[in-house]
C-alpha cells in the first residue's frame, strides 16, 4: 500500500503545536473590515486552538505526512 500523502490545503491551514494541538486561524479576517469595529478585529488576529474532538482527529490524519 503506498504511503498516504499530506492534504495541501490543510498543510496551509493547520500547524501543530509542541503539545499536540491544532492550531488554527479564525475567519471573517479577510475584507469588509470598515463595519467591523477594532475590538472584533484584534480578536480575530489571534490563532485559535481546535476544541472538537473528532475534527482534531480528522485534520490530524490529514496534515500527518
């Protein structure tokens, strides 16, 4: 059987961290930003870590390479 390739787009989505978790970046960031006030903003600018259970283990299986 040959090996199983990593999944391009989520390769450029996720990244791991040190201990395990998935890290990844929040939506809504990329235009129509003028009605979105600045609090909002700056809450978006940060990763955020992937709580679901069954989503780590299906986006792990694919980014693992």
């Amino acid at each position: 059987m040959p090996k199983m390739k990593t999944h391009s787009g989520a390769k450029k989505r996720f990244t791991v961290t040190g201990s395990g978790k998935i890290r990844r970046l929040k939506a809504y960031k990329s235009h129509i930003l003028t009605k979105k006030d600045p609090k909002r903003k700056r809450g978006l600018r940060r990763p955020a870590i992937m709580t679901t259970n069954g989503e780590i283990k299906r986006i792990k299986r694919l980014i693992q390479a």
